[in-house]
C-alpha cells in the first residue's frame, strides 16, 4: 500500500475517500466540488497539451480539515493508464498554477494537490469476474409434502 504524506498529513491512496460525505465538514465538501469542477475544465481547456486525446474523469475530491491539500482521485479510459497518470503527477504544479489562476480570488490559498488513480472500475470489474467465476452449487429444492 502505498503512503503519502503532504504537509504532515499522512494517507495512503484508499484513504477515506468513499467515506468523505461522512468525515467532511460542508466546507470541505463545498472546497472539494468546486476543485472538482475547475481541474474538469482545466483538463477539458486548458491541459490539451498534456493529455493529447485522453479522456480523463475525476471521479472524487477531497480536502484536508484546513483545505491546504487536495486528494484528486482520476480514473483514464485506457489500459495505459499508469503511463498518463504518471504524465499527469510530473505536471501538477502546472495545474495548480492553472487552478490558482481560476480560484485564487475566491480561496484564500490555493492547495497543494496529491493525485491518486482511481481503479475502482477496474476493481469492480475484477469482483465481478471472482464471483461469476465461483462453482456455488445450487440449493436443493425442498419437496412440498402435502398433508391429507
């Protein structure tokens, strides 16, 4: 499992992220769709350079309690996937030049951004494989008895 740590901040990439409706306060869910929505358009518009024809989904945010660190969490449409993540985590501070250019009136510091790959999808799919591969037998059927 693979660990973290940005400004004291330790976490490994399953950290919490389903549970961030739960853990987060409104402000930090507020900071985390917002930074959802402008790294989107950012990779629509202004990262074309860097992603060529990729299709690239941010599938979640989420912020630090003092919002000083955003844990981006992508998923890719192709099976090279690693290859473009890795292209994308050498350009982060670009994108947070990007980003600090689009909020930084709004924000009182732009944060820092830890990028995650998100392979839930193919994790999903992995199960889905494991459990349709099981020989589970078939109960056996119980005979009515009818009384006379």
């Amino acid at each position: 499992m693979i660990t973290h740590e940005i400004k004291g901040y330790a976490f490994n990439s399953l950290n919490l992220y389903q549970l961030k409706s739960i853990m987060e306060s409104k402000r930090q869910q507020k900071y985390s769709k917002l930074i959802q929505k402008e790294i989107g358009e950012i990779f629509q518009k202004e990262a074309k350079h860097l992603l060529g024809s990729t299709f690239v989904t941010i599938s979640g945010v989420s912020m630090s309690p003092d919002l000083g660190v955003a844990k981006i969490y992508l998923s890719f449409l192709l099976d090279k996937d690693k290859v473009m993540f890795e292209k994308i985590n050498e350009k982060k501070s670009e994108i947070r030049k990007h980003l600090g250019n689009r909020i930084g009136k709004s924000v009182r510091i732009v944060p820092e951004l830890a990028l995650f790959l998100d392979d839930s999808a193919s994790y999903a799919q992995h199960m889905d494989k494991v459990i349709s591969s099981l020989d589970i037998p078939e109960a056996p059927e119980e005979d009515e008895e009818t009384e006379d």
